[in-house]
C-alpha cells in the first residue's frame, strides 16, 4: 500500500511547473494567514482566559484594522488572481501549427483518432516535446478529460467540440481519468497518455496506421453521402464550395458573420437550416441521425485538409469515389489546384 | 355598517401577536411584496432560457411566433389589462368600505381570468392539431418556403414551442390560483367581513392579480409580436 | 459570581408544558415548537445522510469497488449530498434556532407569520417523506447535482420524483425566509433599531434575503428536468438544439449563493456564542453587520466558478474569477472581527465556545482553499478532485456542522431548561473536531494528486490517504453520536438551568428557560446596545 502513495502527481507537461509554482505559493500565504488565525485564536484563549480578577476590556473596533484587514487580503488576492489568470489564459490558447488528435468520449471510454487514421481507446500515445491539441466531443452525456500530470482538465459536452492542450516533458505512462460523473462506469473510465520519443512516436504510427487517414476516411464518407454533389468547386454546385474555408469568415443569410471553426462545420452537417451561407437556398437536407461523431470528426478533418496544400509524409489520399446519387463522375475543375 | 362595527370587525381582525392593525397591515403587505419577488425569480428562470435560446435561434424564434394566434393573444392582453383595472377599482372601493361594489368587482375580473383561460385553451387546442405541443405530441416536420417547397422544419423549433407551454404554461397556472384567490376575497367581500379600516387581503391579493397580468405583459410580446421582417 | 438556579422553574408554564398532545404539537403557531418540530426531523435526515456517508467511506477503504456495485455506490453519493444539502444543511440553523430565537431576539410574541411557519414544516415534511419514497425506491444515481443530459436522457432512477421532493422543499425555505424578512422589518420590540439588533438576526436577514431570490431559480430549473424526464423534450438536449451548460448556469446560479444559505447563519451562532464566553461586545458590529450583507450580494455574481471548465469562454472565466475573491474579502472581515473580540476578553472554553473556536479554526481552512479554487492557474487541475470535496466539507462540516452544534449547545438550556454534561459536551466536541481533520484533511492532498470525486474505484497509490480519511470518519461518526445520547439524557437527568445559564446578553436570556408561549411577560423596550456585557457578570457562571 506505501509503495504506492501518491502525494503528488509527477510533472510532465510545460503547464505542470507553473501550476505546481502557483499551487505553492498559494499553500504558503494561505498557510501563513491560517497558522496567524490559530495562533491568535489559540494565544487569546490562553492569555485571556477565565480567572477570578480578569475584566473584560470592552472594544467597540478599529477601522484602521478594518481597513488593513480587509485591503491587504484583497491585495493578496488580487495577486492570487492576477498569476492565476496568466497561466489560465496560457493554457487555454493552444500555440499555432498544434498536432491534432480527436477524441470522442462516450460511456465509458475514450475513443482517440490521430490524424493519421490510428485509432486507440483509452490509451493516448503522444510524442514528447511536441505541442497537441485535442478537439473533443461527446457521443452521450458530459465527460471530462483530466490528466493529473499535465494539470490539464476540460469538460467533453455533447453537441459541441471542446479543446484542449498540452506539450508533454517527460516520457512515460501518465493516467487519464474522466472527471465529470457519467454515470455507472464512471470510474472505469480511466486510461493513460503515454509519452514517447518523436521518433518512437513516428513508428508507432507507421506500424499502426492501416485504415487511411482521417482526412481520407472523411474524403470517403464526403462522397458517399453525396456532399459532394452539391459542394463543388466550380460554380454549379448548390452549395458553397468548401476549399480554403477552414477558419475563415462565412457571410450568413441573416446579414451576420461567423468563423468557420470546427463548431461550425458540425453544426452546418447536422443541423444546415440554422446558419445558411449569403446567396445559398436553404435546401441542404440534415445529416442527423445518418454520421455519427466519429464521421463528423473525420469529415471535418477532411475539410480541414481542403486548406492546406498536401503535406510531405502523408500518405496519399485514397481517389475520389463516385457519388451515389448523381451516376456522374466528378470532372476535375480548371484552375483548381487541389487535386484529390 | 357602523363605526364600532367596523371597529369589531377590524380588532376581530386582528392577530394576537400583532401589537396593531397598523402592524399587521404592513407586515402582511410587505410578505406579499417579498412573495412576488420570489415569483419574479421563479419565472426569471424560464425568462433566461428565453433569451439564451432565442439568441442562439434567432430565426426560428421568428418562425415560432408566426405560429402564435396573433389575435387570440392580443384579446386575451386587453382582457388582462382590463381585469387590473377591475382589481385596481375593487380596491379602491374597499378603501370606502363599499364591500358589495368590491366584491361584484372582484367577480368580474374573476370572469376575465376565466375568458382568459377559455382563449388559452383553445389556443393549446389548436397548436395540438397543428403539431406543435412538444414530445409525444410533436408532429409539425415540414416548413414551406417561399417558393412554395417545403424543407425539414428545424428541431429548434421544438424548443421554442417547449418555452411556449412551459411559460404560458405556468402563467395559466398562476392565473387560476389568482382565480381562486380573488373568488374567495370577492365571497367574503359580499359577506362584509371588509371594511374600510380592515381591507388589507383585498389589497394584497389585487397586487398579486397585478404581478400575474404584468408577466402576461412580458410574455405576449415576447411570444407573439416578434415582427418577421421578410413578410 | 451567583448561579442563577431558580425553584423548579420547568414547572412553571412554559411553551413545552402549556398543553400536551399531539394535535397540539401538530398544530401548533408557536414558533418555539415549530423549532423543536424541525429539530427532531432534520436530526433525522442528519443521520440518514451520514448513513450513507458511512457507506461511501466504507467503499472507498480499498481501491477496488467491493462493498457494493458500481451503480448503488453511486446512488450512495447521489443521496448523501441531495440529503444533507437540501434536507440538512439548509434549514439547520435557520429553521430550529433561527426560529425559536429570531422572534425573541426581537422582543416579539412571535414571527409575522406563524401558521405560515407551520406551513413550511409540513411542506418540508412532505417532501422529506417524498425523498425517503425515493430513496428506498432505488435513490438517484445523478448526484446532487443533476447534470444533464445525464439527469434528463441517461439516468435510469428516479430523477423525475427527486427533483419534485426538492423542488417541493424549496418553498419551506423560501416561506422561512420570507417570514423572517418580513419580522426583522415590522416585528422589533419599542427600540430595538437596526443597529441594536443581535448579529444573529443580521446573518438571518442576509439568509433570507438568499433564500428569496435564490430558490425559486433551483425550484424551476428541477421543474424542467422533471418535465424533460417525462416528456422528453429536450431542452437541456443538445439533439434538438438545447445547451446542457445553460443548466449549469441556472442550477448554479442557485445552488452557489445556497451555500451561503449554509454558512451564514453559522457566522449569526458565531458572533453570539464569541461575545459570551469572551464577556465583551463584538469588535466591529457594523463590519460584521455589513459584511453578512455583502456575502449575500456577492454571493450571487459567482456562479460560474463551479463551471471554469465546463465550456465557457475564457472571458467569462476572468470575470468570474475576480468576483469570487472579491466575496472572499466579507468571510475574512469577520474572521477577524471574531478573532479581534477574543482579545483582552476574560474567555471561558465552554462547550459551545469549543465549537466556536473549532468553527474559527476549520472554517478558515475551508475558506483559504477557496481561494485555491477561485484561482484559474490551479482550478482546472482541482476541480471535480478529492480537492473540491475537502474544501466543502471544510467549510459545510467543519463549519455549519460544528457552528450548529455549537448553537444547539449554547442555547440547550434556553430550550429546554436543562443543562448537559459538560465533559461530555468537551469530549464530543475533541473527538468531532479531531475526527473531522483526520477524515478531510487527507482529501485535500487526494485531491491534488489526481483522485477525481464520485469514483467508486480508484487507483491503488490512493489508497493510504483514503484509509486515513476512512479513519478519521468513525471517529467523526462516534463523535456525532454522542451530543444525541447527553442531550436527550439531558431531559431527564439535567441539572436545571434557569433562565441565563451563561450570563449572556440578549433579549433571550432575559425570560424563563424553557420560556413561555408568548416569550414576554412583558412586551420589553430595548434601551442598551447590543453585546453590552459591560452590564453583565464579567464571567460565565458555572451550573451545579
């Protein structure tokens, strides 16, 4: 049992150092006020206590304590929310050019996605010293990813992605634990992140990658679903073409603008009546019920990767397949220099 | 009634562990007061899902209150707002001791709430024909477009017609306690157990009938006067 | 100084003697036996909930979920907290001691609205028997706490009829703060001005201001979820469009300023008992005064601190962040005030001035690691840990628990015109206080570690510190179990106590133990400050 006692998760992440650095220093003043109340407390109850020549001095008050009692707790306060907010707002910006990975939590388990088509449950690998960011969502009630050794904690809601990120120090096995209460397995719901080495990290995807990438499973689903009958690229198509929009504005029917974030390519799929592009008839029909979070990950993936010019390493798209509905073959556009 | 009558009536009145009639008056008024403060509260819940949804959801707010009976609601706001008038002058005559003047009063805005719950009625009635009572009910799925076409009907609308029941909903539920209250402040009214020194009760419930016909006042336009600007 | 024993004086009239029978208790207007009324249930509840706490810590002596499934350890949890929440903490204070002394404190016959307080008992009743329907039912299993869609779509228990018994409740607590809203403004004896008034009624006054506003937003946030269980619309459902964080927002926006429901009145048994058995006038009574006021306030601009990673902007994370240290300052404001009242005092470390100072000492803890969790460096690592639940217990347990007690000790012999054992009182103050910190103090570093709440398994290096917590949990269950055997046994075999044991200031203390039904012979017209214990012997008299 003693060989096993935790009293403090290990630090494996840039974030821990600078929580651990808060977290003792608000030990020491809190600390020092609470040992200042008790022994006050505990001096006054043996100096003044009971005896048969004891008067009570009666005091009405001091607003020069008052006021020192309560401005330099508010001063130190102030300082406790000041460093706590740096290293929140830190945390919570994940850096630029992050490595993806997706996760879908459902009762009670994590299902994990690399971009590169590996998928794990439970288990997380990571190469060290590489910033992730992870886009997560809910097949069913509220979850919370929490890895103890990276500080790191964010809800999983349903219905919307959520991120978080991390830039893993250390190697090794790390635990991974859902926080939110979901019900009965609630506390099965637990796994580890394992760190690597970057190239240990590398070949264990290469040995486990055999479905395709993300971006080419969501090319798929693209296709078969007849998305791409209407998301074309020329201008015949009867919805807006999707190259290049990946977090950039979207002009709405309404008059309004919205980013086309991940939250938005979701919802435009499950639920298209409700932001309608400018200049586009509100016929996309709904695509609830038909993809589950998994497909919509992977379809967002793939309109992701319209975005960006094909990377060195990965792996070849699978060819577009022909769509369902239509009988036609797609012709590839002039000018258009993704090429699928 | 006499003077040392309606004193008789007013000490009878009196509470034994009240010092006065002035005391009792103003705490009984001020429990009220802190009563509809908790009602404000209470129905301020439902006002913030409103918003939060109908923010989200603008423009199937918009397409909701289309949906609502323009003029069955309007009816129902006059009648309301002529109801308070009643109350407001029941009052007053009760300061005057007028005690069968205030209950006939009382009985006509008893009616008006009941008009109001008959229009209410027939308003469910009809969104239950239509489809558009949530859950089991439900079966409202096509919307026409402009072009004569119809597409799925958004599932927010489900929520929108939720708010709906739920807030008018449980005003119709307030409205019928306030029925209730107001008959039986009316019946002892008649029997003169008011007078013009001890009319407290009937103050207080007329500022309840008040606090039920101002949320009414926030709910129509809120539900049923969200202009759709593309008509 | 002379003891104050009086011949036989349970013998004369008082509230408890002036009629017997059932029906007369059953329908009673007297404030004094409503108090008793809900003295007696909520003891109840008190040990239902410790029931199953005993059941958690049992479960959680080994890293394996052994004692009983998954399932039943989470409707274990469930109950535990939606108990001593709702039908514990809550009205503790105010409902037994809040009701039986407000209208003395005051100098009235009784509160505004007696049969409206009767009312609220057998409305809290009601739902009390609807709760245990629902636990011997098979319980909840969704924690207090309700989340959805979990509570709403997921759950397979008894949602629907847990949140009806609580929403039920709340109206017992709304009725009981309006009642002494409206009493503290129209029902004060001749000269008995705002500024005389005990800070016990000052702290009530902030409760109930809470309490009004407060629950009504609780009661219908429930009331949607138990409509969404039967109906299945979804409006906390993300599928048609709802947002399951809005009920967050809404079930928070309650349940935060409801735990100052829970510790305010706490702090009103604080300044009472600190005054008296240090003989002097509260240092800083406007501060003190105002300070209950600014909590209440305040207290309803914090709610999202319980929601830092539950999906909202980091924006709204800031804002919520700085409000919650600003409600920290009124907390520290009275500690010190407190702790400055002690000072040159002539203090006697009676029982009830045991719980004050174990209340000083615990509460501040409590409240120094809710600057922990008001912090956004250090929350996301903290919150829905072992940490979260030290912190409250700190503060709900070491705090209100002992500051009731402590009330219930210092004016048992105002109630019952009885006197207790006096080392018995000490020992079960020593065990409760040394129990407590032994079963929560471990929490913390649990906490800290990673061990998140509401696991019914967890991993074996939390072991050691769980069997620690286990541990200091009997020793707390022990202590808990005693004042229930010396104070009943007090009723029979107490010395008696006549009518100011303490020598205490207050209008209380100035009529009969057990007091008569109508608290005054005399309507009394209030002269003298409040805390004058100038004019009071300069100590606490002991009683044979």
């Amino acid at each position: 049992m003693l060989k096993d006692l935790s009293l403090w998760p290990s630090q494996a992440s840039t974030l821990s150092g600078n929580v651990d650095l808060l977290y003792i220093f608000l030990i020491v003043v809190t600390g020092l006020f609470t040992l200042l109340v008790f022994a006050l407390v505990i001096f006054f109850a043996y100096k003044y206590r009971q005896t048969p020549d004891r008067h009570a001095t009666q005091i009405e008050g001091s607003n020069v304590l008052e006021a020192t009692w309560t401005l330099i707790p508010f001063g130190i306060f102030m300082i406790m929310f000041v460093w706590g907010a740096a290293v929140y707002m830190h945390s919570v910006q994940p850096p630029p050019n992050a490595m993806e990975i997706y996760v879908v939590g459902k009762q009670w388990m994590w299902k994990l996605e690399h971009p590169e088509g590996v998928r794990e449950i439970n288990t997380l690998h990571v190469p060290i010293g590489k910033d992730v960011r992870l886009t997560m969502i809910s097949q069913d009630v509220i979850h919370s990813f929490y890895v103890p050794a990276f500080r790191i904690k964010q809800d999983v809601l349903p219905g919307r992605y959520t991120t978080l990120w991390f830039h893993a120090t250390k190697t090794g096995h790390f635990h991974l634990f859902c926080a939110e209460y979901c019900g009965t397995l609630h506390s099965g719901m637990i796994g580890e992140v394992v760190v690597m080495e970057q190239n240990e990290y590398q070949d264990w995807l290469a040995g486990n990658a055999n479905t395709g990438t993300m971006a080419s499973s969501g090319e798929k689903t693209f296709n078969e679903l007849g998305c791409a009958s209407c998301h074309r690229s020329d201008t015949q198509g009867r919805g807006p073409d999707l190259a290049g929009i990946f977090g950039k504005p979207v002009a709405l029917d309404n008059g309004s603008t919205v980013t086309a974030d991940d939250n938005y390519l979701r919802d435009s799929i499950l639920n298209p009546g409700s932001k309608v592009v400018s200049g586009f008839k509100p016929i996309m029909p709904t695509y609830n019920g038909i993809v589950n979070e998994e497909q919509l990950l992977s379809l967002v993936s793939y309109i992701k990767s319209l975005s960006q010019p094909r990377q060195q390493g990965q792996p070849a798209p699978a060819p577009a397949s022909v769509p369902v509905h239509t009988g036609r073959t797609q012709a590839p556009s002039a000018g258009n220099t993704k090429v699928k | 009634m006499s003077a040392s009558t309606t004193e008789a009536v007013a000490q009878h009145s009196l509470q034994h562990h009240f010092a006065t009639m002035e005391q009792q008056r103003q705490s009984t008024t001020l429990g009220m007061w802190i009563f509809l403060v908790t009602e404000i509260m209470f129905f301020g819940g439902l006002f913030t899902a409103y918003l939060v949804y109908r923010t989200a959801h603008p423009d199937v707010w918009e397409m909701g209150s289309q949906h609502m009976e323009f003029w069955l609601g309007t009816i129902n706001t006059v009648i309301l707002l002529t109801s308070s008038f009643f109350v407001a002058l029941s009052v007053h005559y009760a300061q005057r001791g007028m005690t069968k003047i205030t209950a006939l009063l009382l009985f006509l805005t008893v009616l008006c709430g009941i008009g109001f719950l008959g229009i209410k009625a027939v308003e469910y009635h009809n969104h239950y024909k239509e489809g558009t009572v949530p859950g089991p009910w439900w079966h409202y799925n096509q919307v026409e477009n402009p072009d004569g076409t119809t597409r799925p009907a958004p599932h927010e609308l489900q929520l929108f017609f939720y708010l709906y029941f739920v807030m008018t909903g449980l005003h119709a539920l307030h409205v019928t306690i306030g029925i209730v209250l107001l008959a039986l402040i009316g019946l002892w009214a008649w029997q003169g157990k008011y007078t013009a020194e001890y009319h407290n009760p009937v103050h207080i419930s007329g500022l309840y009938w008040h606090f039920v016909d101002l949320v009414w006042i926030f709910l129509y336009p809120l539900l049923y006067l969200i202009a759709n600007k593309h008509a | 100084m002379a003891t104050t024993a009086v011949a036989n004086p349970v013998e004369r009239e008082n509230y408890l003697n002036t009629n017997y029978g059932i029906k007369s208790w059953l329908l009673t207007t007297d404030h004094k036996r409503i108090a008793i009324l809900y003295l007696i249930s909520i003891t109840l509840m008190f040990f239902i909930g410790g029931f199953f706490a005993t059941l958690i810590r049992l479960e959680l002596l080994t890293p394996q979920g052994d004692l009983m499934t998954a399932d039943t350890y989470n409707k274990v949890f469930s109950m535990h907290g939606i108990v001593m929440v709702f039908f514990f903490l809550i009205p503790s204070i105010p409902a037994t001691l809040g009701n039986f002394l407000i209208p003395m404190m005051i100098g009235a016959k009784d509160l505004a609205f007696p049969r409206i307080n009767l009312l609220s008992w057998y409305i809290y009743i009601v739902s009390a028997c609807l709760l245990i329907y629902v636990i011997v039912n098979g319980g909840v299993d969704t924690g207090w706490t309700f989340y959805t869609p979990f509570s709403t779509t997921y759950s397979n228990t008894n949602v629907f009829l847990a949140g009806i018994a609580i929403f039920i409740n709340g109206f017992s607590s709304i009725l009981t703060g309006l009642n002494f809203i409206v009493t503290l403004h129209r029902m004060r004896a001749p000269g008995m001005t705002w500024s005389r008034l005990p800070l016990f009624c000052w702290s009530h006054y902030a409760t109930s201001v809470i309490q009004v506003l407060g629950t009504p937003v609780i009661a219908i946030t429930l009331a949607l979820v138990a409509i969404e269980r039967v109906w299945h619309i979804g409006i906390f459902d993300p599928k048609v469009g709802g947002d399951p964080v809005l009920f967050q927002h809404m079930f928070w926006f309650y349940s935060h300023p409801a735990v100052y429901i829970m510790i305010l009145p706490s702090m009103a048994v604080m300044s009472e008992i600190i005054t008296c058995f240090s003989r002097k006038r509260i240092f800083g009574y406007a501060f003190v005064a105002l300070a209950s006021i600014g909590i209440a306030v305040i207290g309803f601009l914090v709610w999202a601190h319980h929601m830092f990673v539950a999906g909202i902007s980091a924006y709204a994370a800031l804002v919520f962040s700085l409000l919650s240290y600003f409600v920290a300052v009124p907390s520290a404001i009275k500690v010190f005030n407190w702790t400055a009242t002690m000072y040159k005092g002539n203090i006697s470390l009676r029982t009830p001035m045991l719980y004050a100072l174990g209340f000083i000492g615990l509460f501040t803890i409590g409240g120094m690691t809710g600057l922990f969790l008001a912090c956004l460096g250090i929350d996301p690592h903290v919150t829905d840990t072992y940490f979260v639940v030290a912190h409250f217990h700190f503060i709900m347990v070491g705090g209100a628990v002992m500051a009731y007690l402590g009330g219930i000790h210092f004016w048992w012999p105002k109630m019952t015109g009885r006197m207790y054992s006096e080392i018995w009182g000490k020992v079960a103050a020593f065990l409760i206080f040394a129990g407590f910190n032994l079963t929560f103090l471990p929490q913390f570093i649990l906490g800290y570690a990673g061990m998140p709440r509401r696991y019914h398994a967890y991993v074996p290096e939390y072991q050691v510190l769980n069997v620690l917590s286990t541990a200091g949990a009997s020793i707390l269950a022990l202590g808990y179990l005693l004042p229930l055997i010396y104070l009943l046994s007090s009723l029979r075999n107490g010395a008696i106590a006549g009518d100011n044991p303490w020598a205490a200031q207050g209008l209380e203390w100035k009529t009969s133990s057990p007091p008569p039904t109508f608290n005054f012979e005399e309507t009394p017209v209030v002269t003298w400050e409040a805390y004058d214990y100038e004019q009071m012997p300069k100590e606490v008299p002991v009683v044979s």
